[in-house]
C-alpha cells in the first residue's frame, strides 16, 4: 500500500472482499488418530491430546483489519467445538501465523504449518494473490487449506476448499439484478490485480449476453487513493446516470465513495454495487458516504434466521457489543465446523480420507443451510443489500434456495462448457461437461 491509515479508519478487501448455527454437541468418538499419510497430515498432528490446525491470515500489514475479524471468527468456532469435546475426543490446538499482507510471507508462513508445525489443516488467506502464492505449496504437499473469502472463480484446486461465493453466487446474480433494477450502462471501477481484471472479465462478458453495455473501466493500483480521474470518466460516460460495479479493495475505497458523494453522484442517479465492502467497511469508510448504495454478498449480519441470531449473539459476547460481523468472517466460522464434520465422518484426520468425506457434508449455517460439493464449493443463498442509515445491510433480493457453486465460467468462452468434480479421478479439476 502506498498509504497508511488509521485501523479504526478502514481496509477493505475481499476479492476480491462469511455461518453456521452453534453446535454444542459433545464428541465421544474415541477413533485413533491418523498415521502417516501421502495428503502430510501425521502424528503429529494429532499428537497426545490435542489436533494441530494452521490459522493463516494478515494480523499486520494493510489486510490486518479485514483479516483479523476472520480469525476472530474462526477462533470462536474453535472455542465452541473444543467447549463440546473436540474432535474424535481431542480438543483443537490453534497455530496461528501472520501472512503480514505480504504474499511471498503467506507461502512461507504456509509451509512452516505443514512441515514444522505438522498441523492436519489450515484455514487462511484473504486476496486472491496470497490464495494463489499458497496453491502451489499446498498442491506440491498434498495438504488442505480452506478458503473463506468470495473469489473470481477460473480456478478448482484438489487442496483448497472455498467456502466464499464463486462467481455464479455473487458476481453474476448482482449484475443481473443491477440491469433489471438499475439501468443496462455499466461503468467498472477496480482495482489492478487479479480479482478485478478477472470479474470484470465476466462482467463484461455477461452484459454483453444479456443486452447491457459496458461504458467504461478504469483500474487503480492497489492503496491508490487518486481517484479524481475516475470519478471524472464516470460523469463523462454516464451523463444521464447509470450503473457503477465496484471491484475497488483497500483504502481507495475511502477516497471513491467520499468524492463521488461530493461530485454529487448519489445513489439515485449513480447507484454502485460492491463486492468487496461490508459491514465493517461501512462502518470504517462513513455511512453517510454509502447509504443507498448496495453490496452483493450470501450473508448479511442482517439475515433472519434462528441460526444467525445465535451466531450473533455469541460472537458479541465474545468480542464485544460494538462488533459488526460481514460475509468472510461467517464463511471462516462455518469453515471450521465443515472440516470438523468430515473429519468426524471420515475417523480420522488423514487427508484423503477429510477429503473424500467432506463432499455432502451439510450445515445450517446463519446464512442458510449449505452443502459442500464435490468441486470444493459450497451452495449458498445469494443476498443483495442496500446500505442503511445504521450501518448495516437491508435486503432488498434473496435467492429463494441455495444457489450451486460454478467454478468455471459459463459466460467466458475459455471456460464455458467446464465443470469441476474431485470425487471422480477422471474428472478432476478441469472437465469438458458433456
């Protein structure tokens, strides 16, 4: 980042930038733990009383505001399932490491869990950039990460489970809605890394399938803060008002949304739709710099459901009432419980065998219920919110069911046509669907 700011301020990043109700069984499953395995997760893991687990994600750096709240939610979950027993009758020891917003620390901080601390799974990262510096290690030692922030998709790998929107389940919908809703001319605003340029890829692929229209893009470096020119180029292609997609992370969003208001591009005429800013964001950026925008996610804190109303209320009682709590944060929390169910299904902590286990696997998540598919995605509601004078989220659209993941996609021509399924060897990662 080329400038700092306060944390109380802001940062916001999702890719690019979360559920489940609280379980409270107790585990009396005596299974003896994993040897030695091909998929790296060994005795040690699961060494006398405990399980090792890797937490992996920025506590420093420009992403740490973001990122901490995922591991804040992580830990909880963690606490409730070490508070009803554990995990085939051991309770989870947590190893957490600093990606310190620093991709190249992320593979190194990677590879120390696996090879030194031993530990039989990792949750972490948040960008798609330390996603994607991390894959080759955990492709190289056959072990398991599990992703929890919404992605851009183009990618299905053996060794990572995501538990954050693909494209289908965010991206799409929320393009779909915005030309049915909100006008057919679409200015793309992001910023100039992958997340972006492969969303707006899609993007621009989908308004063209569906009669929309693309009047411009504009990229900023990451940390940018000189969006001037953008907010100019917004005014000179979109006259007459129109829609803005924002794919902006990081502080530029602080900068964006506080002179657009000021050109007085307000969300009557010029509405953005965000998938990178959520509640925390709002209430770091100003909402009176984001009221009446929307943002596309599968889960709001505002969801009506049995299972969030108890997610809520136990993470504020565990990190306070003032908390807010957005999508990554519950798709780190429903992570957790989803890889304790398959390693209980499974007896064992051995790789292949969580592996082959977690496909099905089934929770009621605050957001709804979700199942993890055989392509290492999770179905999901999809949910569009409209910022409101608290902060929080109104939902103005819900999917009426859980929506399948689609990794490969169907807009862009390199991939359209490719589908994903680990269960079947032949299959793998890239299939052409017949």
């Amino acid at each position: 980042m080329s400038r700092k700011i306060n944390r109380r301020k802001f940062l916001v990043y999702s890719s690019a930038t979360i559920g489940s109700s609280i379980f409270l069984k107790a585990c009396t499953n005596d299974t003896p733990t994993a040897t030695n395995s091909p998929g790296g997760a060994s005795t040690t893991a699961t060494a006398g009383d405990t399980i090792k687990v890797g937490i992996l994600h920025s506590l420093s750096g420009t992403m740490a505001i973001s990122e901490r709240s995922v591991v804040d939610a992580e830990r909880l979950a963690i606490k409730e399932i070490n508070a009803a027993g554990g995990v085939l009758g051991k309770q989870i020891e947590a190893i957490t490491e600093d990606g310190a917003s620093n991709w190249d620390t992320f593979r190194e901080k990677a590879t120390k869990l696996i090879d030194q601390d031993q530990t039989a799974v990792i949750f972490g990262c948040w960008t798609s950039a330390s996603r994607k510096n991390v894959k080759p290690v955990f492709e190289s030692k056959d072990h398991m990460l599990w992703y929890p922030v919404q992605y851009e998709g183009q990618e299905c790998s053996k060794n990572i489970f995501y538990t954050g929107a693909a494209p289908n389940q965010q991206i799409e919908p929320s393009v779909d809605w915005m030309l049915k809703n909100k006008g057919k001319e679409f200015f793309l605003v992001g910023s100039d890394y992958v997340f972006p340029r492969t969303a707006n890829t899609i993007i621009k692929a989908q308004l063209e399938a569906l009669g929309g229209k693309t009047v411009g893009e504009d990229y900023l470096p990451l940390g940018n803060v000189e969006v001037t020119p953008i907010i100019s180029k917004i005014r000179q292609n979109l006259p007459n008002g129109g829609v803005i997609y924002n794919t902006l992370n990081g502080d530029s969003n602080v900068a964006f949304f506080k002179q657009l208001r000021g050109a007085g591009l307000t969300p009557d005429k010029y509405p953005s739709m965000s998938v990178s800013i959520a509640e925390e964001e709002v209430k770091a950026i100003g909402v009176e710099y984001l009221q009446g925008h929307y943002a596309a996610w599968n889960y709001f804190q505002t969801v009506d459901t049995p299972a969030n109303k108890k997610f809520v209320e136990a993470f504020k009682n565990e990190y306070g009432a003032e908390r807010v709590i957005n999508d990554p944060m519950e798709a780190g929390y429903i992570a957790v419980y989803l890889w304790k169910q398959a390693v209980e299904k499974a007896g064992t902590t051995d790789l292949d065998k969580v592996r082959a286990a977690a496909y099905g696997q089934t929770i009621d998540a605050p957001e709804g219920k979700v199942t993890m598919g055989a392509n290492h995605h999770i179905s999901k509601i999809v949910r569009i919110g409209q910022v409101r004078g608290d902060g929080l989220f109104d939902i103005v659209y819900a999917t009426p069911a859980p929506v399948e993941p689609v990794p490969w996609n169907q807009f862009v021509n390199e991939t359209k046509g490719f589908s994903c399924d680990w269960s079947d060897p032949a299959k793998g990662g890239r299939y052409k669907q017949v």
